[in-house]
C-alpha cells in the first residue's frame, strides 16, 4: 500500500463516504506518505456495487 500514489473512488451515493473514509484509513495506517485521493459520486458502477476505488502505484 505504500506504493499507492494515487487513487481515485467512485461512490454510488457520496452519503457513503465517511464510511468509505474510515476503511481507506485503515488500509493506509501504515504508510508513512499518504497517497493523494479524489471522491466523486457516479450514477452506476459495474454489478450495483457502491465502491470502487481506482489506484496508481509506483514500483
């Protein structure tokens, strides 16, 4: 997860978003560099999920 540079997430409803929040804190607690995120609301996301989270990693 350290490597993570960037990501962006996809809510289907930004209602979500402090949720979603507080499980992308925990899946970040150990990097020591936190990667620049963006947050928008879509209309629909593949299979009626709620999340989707698109990542940028450098190796």
């Amino acid at each position: 997860m350290d490597k993570v540079v960037k990501a962006t997430v996809f809510l289907a409803d930004m209602n979500d978003f402090a949720a979603m929040n507080a499980v992308y804190a925990d899946a970040f607690a150990g990097c020591q560099i936190l990667p620049a995120r963006s947050a928008v609301q879509v209309a629909r996301l593949p299979k009626d999920v709620r999340v989707e989270i698109e990542v940028i990693a450098a190796r």
